[in-house]
C-alpha cells in the first residue's frame, strides 16, 4: 500500500503546523490462529521463550489494522495521524481483535 501520510504517537509533528482537524480514524482487524498454529505455539511454550508463531501472528494483525488506519485517514482527506495508538482485545478464545486509532489531520510544513 502507497503510504503518503505521517503517522505519530504523539500530539503533533515536530516542523509541521496542523490546520485542520479531521476526527478519529481507525482501522481494525479480528484473527484467529489455526488449530496447527496452536498446536505449534503451545508446543513452543513448552521449551519457553520466544514464540515466533504468535509473534509473526501479532505482527500480520497489527499491520492489517495499521493500513486499515491510513485509508480511513486518507479517505477523509489527511495527509497525517497524530496520536495514533494500538490496542487488542480477546473477543473469544483464539480470536483477537487489534485497534489501530488516532486522529486525522491536515498538516502543512513550518517555515524554518
């Protein structure tokens, strides 16, 4: 996906002055692991540590959801999401709700 939009966690962007507010934008995505996955996730706990199954899982939904996020914003006009945050819920077991929100904006670059 083409990204031309700037994404921050925090309230604005350094060298950039915002000129209109757009509203909240999110993008959300539900996944649920395979039985195989599960198997072999489980599997993993066994030994410990690191589990790559879950972790590549985690890493697919969080990207889903975060592209999600950028065309909503570029749908009502943004060239920015400021505030932009993750959250994820178990909405039943083996399946998981990831959130990407934030707020959109129209910025423009300050003059140095």
């Amino acid at each position: 996906m083409n990204q031309h939009i700037l994404i921050t966690t925090a309230t604005s962007l350094e060298g950039y002055k915002i000129t209109k507010q757009l509203g909240l934008v999110r993008g959300i995505t539900v996944r649920s692991r395979s039985v195989l996955g599960n198997m072999a996730g489980g599997f993993m706990t066994i030994f410990g540590g690191r589990s790559a199954i879950f972790t590549e899982l985690c890493e697919k939904a969080r990207e889903e959801a975060l592209q999600l996020l950028i065309l909503h914003g570029q749908e009502m006009g943004a060239n920015a999401i400021i505030n932009m945050r993750y959250d994820a819920n178990e909405v039943m077991n083996g399946l998981t709700e990831v959130l990407a929100y934030g707020t959109a904006v129209v910025v423009e670059k300050t003059e140095i």
